[in-house]
C-alpha cells in the first residue's frame, strides 16, 4: 500500500506546522523523509507518470488507485517542502517536477466525464488501461485532502454530486458506504452499509466549502447523525446495519473516531 508511505510524509509535515520542531524533522529527513520521497519517485510508471500498481487503502484491490496517487502527489509536495526548508534545492526541484507531473497525470487518466467521478482504479492489459468505474468516497475526498484540487475545483464539485446521488444510501439511517457494491460485512443483499469513515469525509467536504454559518447545517447533520449511532460510552465502530443503524465489524475503530475529530476541527 503506498499510500501509507506517503501519507506518513504527509502527517510529519502536520506534525511540524503544529509543533515547528525543526530538531525532529532534521533528524527524520536523511534515513526517513529523503528515502521515502525517492522511493516514491522511482515506483511510478514512466509512461503515464502515475503510481505503479500497489493494493489500495482498502487492502482488496491491487491496481493504480485514485487515493493512492493523490497521496503519493501530496507526499512529494511534502518532501519538497521539507527539502527547501533544509535547502537541498535538487532535491526540491526533483521532488515538486516529479509531483505536478503526477498531478497532471491524474487529472489525465483518473478522472472520467461519463460518470463525472474519479475512477476507483485502473490497470495496464495488453499495453492498454483498463478501469474500474466504481463509485468509491475515497478517490474525491483524497483529491481533495491531498490537495490535488482545490476544494472548490468544479471537478470537486461536481463529483460530491455524484456522490450524493449514487453512494450515499437513503434506508432506514442514511450515510454513505465505501464504494458501490460493497459486499464486506453486508447485512442485506444488494445494499452495502454505511462508514462513519466515509460518512465523515463528506462531511467534511461541507465544512471545507462552508462559507457562512448557514453553510454548516449539512456539516451538523452529520456529527448528529453519528451521535444518534453511537453508544453513551462513544465507542465508534466501523459499519453500520444500514436500516438498523446496529454497529458492526470492528468495534472500536480508532480511525472512526479520529475522523469525527477531524470533522469538528475542520
């Protein structure tokens, strides 16, 4: 999963607008940051300029994921950064050149007009990409998250409508599944549940785009909505019965509940 090397990347620049501990980051950036960048500089198609294959953050699918290249694009700006504050000016340059490229390079081949989304995947078969057109939250929240396009791109946009109307469920609760056809877990034949994780992310498109108070009620829909399927103890789950709204699979998940946290704090 490449993804999570460059999503490391990714929260050490965090780490560093918060704490500005440049002894720590000096530290990491010879035997961790510069490694990992160039790792994710030499795993890349030469031809399209995207990620090699790797499984995506799913663990299910191999192939050239959405996420994964958005993070691997948001982990090279981020050793850029770090290279520039360190001065290793080749390395800046190398490491932004190479990042815009694959930016380009998503927006090329990722994004598809006929389903107004970015696709979940693709592969390379006889010398030709093939796709995987599923609907998935996590290619347009990663697009977003790392920075790929500005919240308020109309490809963004335009693909949280899309969102809006073929992912996300309208049974008994509400919320909004992984991708299309998500079959883990599954309670009821043909209908996949809900995430928080996902749930969540959508919310925090809204309090993202969010311009004035008003702009908020979406975002104060969802955090109710997970208050309303949670326990007194708080204790988040993974998935939700999506007509029963009974918690299900891992329980807790700590990723559940850093992501209502992160939702509050946007």
């Amino acid at each position: 999963q490449e993804d999570e090397t460059a999503i490391v990347i990714i929260a050490l620049r965090e780490h560093y607008r918060v704490s500005r501990d440049l002894e720590f980051l000096e530290e990491m950036f010879n035997p961790f940051i510069e490694k990992a960048a160039d790792f994710m500089l030499a795993y890349r198609d030469l031809e399209t300029k995207l990620p090699l294959p790797s499984y995506d953050l799913w663990e299910e699918k191999h192939g050239v994921s959405t996420f994964t290249s958005s993070a691997v694009y948001g982990g090279l700006i981020a050793g850029a950064r770090f290279a520039k504050l360190f001065e290793k000016e080749n390395d800046e340059k190398l490491f932004s050149t190479t990042a815009e490229k694959m930016r380009e390079a998503i927006l090329t081949y990722l994004y598809d007009k006929d389903i107004k989304m970015f696709v979940k995947l693709c592969n390379t078969q006889n010398g030709e990409l093939v796709y995987d057109k599923t609907i998935d939250m996590s290619s347009i929240h990663a697009i977003y998250a790392y920075g790929v396009l500005d919240i308020d791109d109309p490809l963004v946009e335009e693909s949280i409508k899309t969102i809006e109307e073929k992912l996300r469920i309208h049974t008994g609760i509400d919320g909004v599944p992984r991708y299309e056809g998500d079959r883990y877990y599954v309670q009821v034949d043909g209908v996949p549940n809900p995430w928080y994780i996902t749930t969540l992310w959508l919310a925090q498109y809204y309090a993202r785009t969010a311009r004035k108070a008003e702009d908020l009620e979406e975002v104060r829909y969802w955090l109710n909505w997970v208050v309303m399927h949670s326990p007194l103890s708080g204790v988040l789950s993974e998935q939700l019965h999506p007509f029963t709204g009974e918690q299900l699979s891992a329980n807790p998940l700590t990723w559940s509940h850093a992501e209502y946290v992160c939702t509050v704090m946007h």
